[in-house]
C-alpha cells in the first residue's frame, strides 16, 4: 500500500512492521504523543525498565513478596536512638533524652518505657507481665525499738534489771548517744518489712524489731543470782545490756553501739545491777538493794516527745526499797518478799525491761515499736496482713504509721 501525507499533515498507508528499525527514535516523536492507550500489553519488558525514577511511581502499588525486596539497610533493636538494651533496668538517673524511650533488660526479659524523663527522677512503666516499676524514691523517716528484756529472779535468788530494747532512729535521737541515722530513700509498689519485736518474757531477752534494712536488737536479760549460784546468765547482752547479778557475779550485760547503753553493776552483797536504757547505762546496786534502771531516750516522731526503752531496775534483798525502772517504760525492781511481787513488766510498745524479782519471777519486757514518717500524698498497705497498725496526719504535710504488734511486709502507693 502506498503511503500518503495529505494536507493536514495525516499519515496513511504504514502498518505494523512497515518501518525498518531505527526510523522513529525518540527525537521523531512530539512530546506525549505515545500514552498507554497506543502501547499493546508485553510492549515493556524488564529490558526497558533500567534506571526509572522514583517520581515515575505513583498511585497504589500492587502487591510485592517481601523476597524481591533486596539491598535494605539491616537493623536491630540496640542500632535505635529512642531504644536501649541492657543486662540491667533502667533507674531514676538514666535520664533518656524524651519520654517515650524504650528499655529492654534482656536478662530478665523485662521491658520498660519512660513515661516522665525529668531529670534524675526518670519513672518508667513496666510494660510485660512483670510488676517492676522504677519510680522516684520517696523518704521514711523512721523510730525502730526493739522489745525489751524480761529480768531475772526466781524463789532463793535476786533478779536484775532487763535491758531496754534497742533503738534507732532517723528522728530526734537515737540509742546510746550517737547521732540520728539517716532517712531511707524508698519507692512505691515495692515490698519492704516490717517486724515489731515482743518483749522478753522473765528470765528472757527481748527480740528484734525490723523495718527494711533497719534492725534493732532485743534487749538482754537480766541474770538470776545468789550467793554462790548463778542461773539464766546468758543472753544479757542487747540493744541495752541486763544489770549485773550479785554477789557481782556475770558482769554486766553489754549495749548495742548506737542502739543503748549497758546495764549497771551489782554489789558484792544481795543487791543486783539495774537494766541499761537507750539514753543512760544502767544504776549500781547498793548494799542490799537493786541499782535503778538506766533512763531511755526521747524521740518526737509522731509530733509529741516520747521516751522509750528505759532499762529495768535491779532487785536486793532490802524489802522497803523500790528501785525504779527508768524512764521510758522501765519496769520497778523490787526488795526480799515485798508484795509487788517483782513482777513490774517493762511498758508495752516502748521496749522497757522488766523490772527484776528477790525471791520471786522478775518482770517481762515491754513489746517495741515502728514508727514511720513519710509525705502524705502516700499511702501505706499491708495486703497480706499480719500487722497492727494506724495512721495518722499529727505531723503537717506527713503520715505517720505506728506498728505495734506482728510482722509482716508493707508496700507504698
């Protein structure tokens, strides 16, 4: 067929095939004037694909195997600037540039994110199945007193003073005249213990209050003495020492540094050493008669002055003298036969020593207490029980938790 220009320029008389290759290249076609509509299906192939721009690319792309995906950039969790991975938590002090950071423990498993990056009091939120959370820490302000110790005496024989329970504060004063210990830093949702000591029953050492890392001792017992015999001399050592027997047999019993004092000395006749308190060491006998109880110590933790853990008095064989337990719930020694009966028992929940007995059974120690002091925008549990306690708000901007019996673990929220 014979090919034809007309006048307006139309071309007629080409069919497919009719142009030997190379006659039309790109500079032969106006611009746009080959569209889709003018190409037929498998008219372009991979081998005219090479270099197509990214611009080209437009609209919804089909479906692509993750296989034909090649020459990506390979990344791990540790190669993120807004993600750390570690052997250990993350704490307040990690200070991550923004909230929202990501923390992996891949010891533990445990994972965490910033929910408050404020500087050194970083919180992170255990997002697992763990219950670890980093909050900030909070102060406790606390008074820990151990029981006291029940003192000696038993029928032929003289009793001596019961040693105060131990005493340690962060408040006001603390046991045997050392300075106030520091506060403890803790933090919410964490479980920390708490164990109010009893006091020791006659002729027994007091036990041990506990709070976290906070342990006061109990207090010694007071030996059981006569002439020629010595019964129940062991354990007079504790936070405050039991008082000497007499006939000045045993020694006195030793206090806890930064707990209490020792217990008084004896006399080389029927009169016995008196307790040692938190804040004196114990009174020496006299001819006869029972040294008085060395006094306890004042703390203001709960916003009024308390004594605590006053020592026992020791007993003699003089039936007119009452030989005072000290301040702080010290228990009465007593004289040969006299009708108190040597049973005067050191102050319940102030860790007093008992009072010690001529003739007779001495007094038990009184029970300690634990006291704590922290802000009130906190509340303190006790979910798995075993504790006896209350709170109040006596002190302005605080609560104060008193614990005065059983033992258990406590959490903060």
């Amino acid at each position: 067929m014979p090919i034809v220009i007309d006048g307006d320029g139309t071309v007629t008389g080409i069919s497919v095939g009719g142009l030997p290759d190379g006659i039309v290249d790109a500079g032969t076609l106006a611009t746009n004037s080959v569209d889709s509509a003018e190409l037929i299906d498998g008219a372009i192939d991979n081998s005219h694909m090479a270099a197509m721009a990214a611009s080209k690319l437009t609209g919804a792309l089909p479906a692509i195997s993750g296989a034909n995906l090649t020459n990506l950039p390979a990344q791990t969790l540790t190669g993120l600037t807004d993600t750390t991975v570690s052997t250990s938590d993350p704490a307040i002090t990690t200070n991550p540039s923004a909230t929202g950071h990501l923390w992996v423990n891949k010891t533990s498993g445990e994972c965490y994110v910033c929910s408050d990056a404020t500087t050194n009091s970083n919180v992170w939120k255990n997002i697992g199945e763990g219950t670890d959370q980093v909050p900030p820490p909070f102060t406790v302000d606390y008074l820990v007193i151990a029981g006291g110790g029940g003192a000696g005496g038993q029928s032929g024989n003289y009793g001596s003073g019961g040693g105060g329970g131990g005493m340690r504060s962060s408040v006001t004063s603390t046991g045997g005249g050392t300075s106030n210990e520091t506060a403890l830093s803790l933090f919410a949702g964490t479980n920390y213990t708490v164990t109010v000591g009893g006091g020791g029953a006659a002729q027994a050492k007091g036990s041990n209050s506990v709070f976290s890392t906070i342990t006061s001792i109990g207090g010694g017992r007071g030996p059981t003495t006569a002439s020629g015999s010595s019964v129940y001399s062991s354990d007079i050592d504790g936070g405050s020492g039991g008082g000497d027997g007499s006939y000045n047999q045993e020694g006195q019993g030793s206090g806890t540094a930064g707990q209490g004092y020792d217990g008084g000395a004896g006399y080389a006749g029927a009169g016995t050493g008196g307790g040692g308190g938190a804040g004196q060491v114990g009174g020496t006998a006299g001819n006869a008669a029972g040294g008085l109880g060395g006094n306890g110590a004042a703390n203001s933790i709960t916003g009024s002055s308390v004594t605590y853990a006053g020592g026992g008095g020791g007993s003699g064989w003089d039936a007119t003298a009452s030989n005072n337990g000290g301040d702080g719930g010290g228990g009465n020694g007593y004289g040969h036969n006299q009708s108190q009966a040597g049973d005067s028992a050191g102050g319940t929940n102030l860790g007093g020593g008992g009072g010690g007995g001529s003739n007779k059974a001495g007094g038990a120690g009184g029970s300690g207490v634990v006291i704590l002091k922290y802000p009130d925008t906190k509340t303190v549990a006790n979910s798995g029980g075993g504790l006896t306690f209350t709170t109040s708000t006596s002190v302005s901007n605080y609560k104060i938790t008193t614990f005065t019996a059983g033992t258990g673990n406590i959490s903060w929220s």
